[in-house]
C-alpha cells in the first residue's frame, strides 16, 4: 500500500506520475469452456486466462483481470484492461438502490462482504466492509467482472448513462477563480486520485472564506490517509496556483454527517468508560 505520504506528494508535485510497475498486481480467471481457473505464472506474477470463444468464428481470445492495492485496505482496484466508462467519467454506487441503473454494480454490491462500487474511466473498484477478507470476495468479484465484460454487456440499462465528470466542466457563469479551481482539479488531481482507484468531485467555493469543498469518492472514500491527501496535497497545490484559496474541506453527505456524528459519539463514550475502568479498576467487577 503506498503510503499517504508519498500520495499527496505525487498530486503538490504537479505532474502526473510515469507509469509503473506495481509489487501487488494479480489476476484469475475462468475459462468459458471449464469451470476451473487455469493459473500459469509469468516473471513471478500470478495471472489467470478466460477464453472468450467468437460466436462465427470459433476463435478464441485472452482476457486478464489485474488487481492493484490502494490506500485504502477496504478497497481493491480491478483493471479488466478494457474501457469501463465510456465517456472518461466515474459513477459511484453505495447501495442496491442507486446501483439499479447498472446490471453490473448491482450483481457486485450483492455480494456478502462488497459495500461500494466505482467505476472509473478503465477500472472497477470494490470497497469491502472490515470484516471480510479480500481472499474470500476476489474470486467471486472476479467472475462476476469477467463475465460482464467478456459479454459485452452494457455498463448502463438503456437511457441511464453518464454523461461523464460534470462537477468540472467550466461553465459561463463560473468566475476566474472557480474556472482555475475545475482546471487544476480536472488536469493535475483527478488522474493522480483515479490511479489510486478513486476520484474527487468539486462541490463549490466560497469566495468569502477562500474555501474549497471537495467530496471523496471510490478508495478515498473512508480512507485512514484521506486527510493528509486534502490538506497536504490538493490545498497546498490549489493555494499555490490560487491565492484566493485558502483551505479544502471535505463535503459530507447528509447521511455521512450523521453516520460521522453517531461514530464520534461512540468515540467518546468508550474512551469516558476506559477512564473510568482506569480511575477504578474494581468497577468492573461490582454489581450496579
């Protein structure tokens, strides 16, 4: 996992970073004619075949599936090696109900374990809640990925596609400062956060207070390092281009406002209990 550190670095930077080979890339798969995976190994990566026969031709041809680790433990970029958002965009699905108007996300989002989906411009990322292991939901994240792209199957049910990232699209009614803002985001950020599996979306500046609200989407979504990624990366980058910036905060969904008040108060009530066990040791095992 590479660290917060070097993340937001790569973003204040201002450039965006040379491909790479990554440590923990890997790939399975299955056959369209067997059940069992055929897993061979190349220069030490771990790499899976899936034939996908031509319905005249009864020809065949390869596809690979790579995995690449994110920030995020709770999250794992799939890369199908093909095009996922056809228009450069991102959509993201946190739920059955908002997953309905993709076949795909829905099928994933119904597996035990998978709580989010992203989709990317050439990649699919799944976050997991933290009592699952990646090595049980893999294989069947997997087959459901292969499956859906060796098919050709569209991403979006008929008249529900996206029309690609909008949040930083300059409009005429948007000041200088607000268009600079979309541009830096859209050409330095954003490829720098979608390498991680996310992606970020501008939801407004306030010229009175020189604040910049992003939301966070994807891998970056609940992730540990996320803070230092906002303030030490896109703040220092955007409050040097900028000077009218002079903070970015993260933007909260209602239900993210809450979801966060509920978290702190449990915070804070364990931490009254662990003082009060530390304060009186015997406590614990008096009768009420």
């Amino acid at each position: 996992m590479r660290s917060a550190i070097a993340s937001s670095s790569r973003i204040a930077a201002n450039t965006l970073r040379p491909p790479r080979a990554r440590a923990a890339v890997r790939a399975l798969s299955t056959t369209a004619r067997i059940a069992a995976p055929r897993v061979g190994m190349v220069r030490g990566v771990d790499f899976g075949r899936v034939a996908m026969p031509h319905l005249l031709q009864q020809q065949t041809r390869t596809m690979f599936i790579q995995t690449e680790t994110t920030p995020n433990e709770a999250s794992l970029k799939f890369i199908p090696g093909v095009e996922v958002m056809l228009n450069g965009g991102s959509q993201e699905f946190l739920d059955i109900r908002s997953a309905l108007a993709s076949p795909l996300a829905t099928r994933l989002l119904n597996v035990d374990g998978v709580v989010g989906v992203f989709f990317g411009p050439d990649f699919v990322t799944c976050s997991k809640d933290e009592s699952y292991n990646w090595s049980v939901l893999k294989p069947e994240v997997f087959a459901i990925l292969m499956e859906h792209f060796a098919s050709g199957a569209p991403l979006f049910k008929e008249g529900h596609e996206s029309s690609g990232a909008e949040d930083t699209r300059v409009l005429d009614t948007d000041s200088e400062v607000v268009a600079m803002i979309k541009e830096l985001l859209e050409t330095r950020v954003r490829p720098a956060i979608m390498e991680d599996g996310g992606d970020i979306e501008f939801r407004g500046f306030d010229e009175d207070s020189g604040i910049v609200q992003l939301k966070l989407k994807g891998s970056c979504r609940g992730c540990s390092s996320s803070e230092v990624t906002l303030k030490n990366g896109i703040e220092r980058m955007l409050m040097h281009y900028v000077p009218e910036v002079q903070s970015v905060e993260q933007f909260l969904d209602e239900e993210e406002r809450i979801a966060l008040d509920e978290f702190n108060k449990l915070e804070a009530r364990l931490s009254k209990d662990k003082k009060q066990a530390e304060a009186n040791p015997m406590a614990q095992f008096m009768s009420p």
